[in-house]
C-alpha cells in the first residue's frame, strides 16, 4: 500500500484511546465519493433524503 500512495495519504489512526470497538454500537461513517457527488442523497432542509443508491445502504 505505501507504494502505490507513496505515503502521501496515510494518517494516523482515527480510533478513539482506550474504547472498545468490539462492542455493539452506532457508528457515524463520512465517505468522499469521487468528484464529491451526492451518490447516497442529500439533506433538505434538515431531512435527510436518500437516493436509490443510498437506501440500498441504509439497508444493508
């Protein structure tokens, strides 16, 4: 992996010190898609509205 990135995209790890991940738990995940498009939907006045692709994610 450093070769293909040349390390220029490695940071430390975002885990939290001392929290166990093992347990059950919600879990907010943030993902960039390219060209930043909106592929899972949008948030409208404080709603969030899932596109197709992202209430197949919600789902699973």
């Amino acid at each position: 992996m450093q070769e293909r990135f040349q390390g220029k995209f490695r940071n430390g790890t975002n885990r939290r010190p001392k929290w166990d991940y093992t347990r059950p738990c919600a879990y907010c995940v943030t993902i960039c898609t390219r060209d930043r498009i909106y592929w899972f939907g949008d948030v409208r006045n404080g709603i969030v509205c899932l596109s197709d692709v992202g209430a197949i994610a919600a789902d699973e």
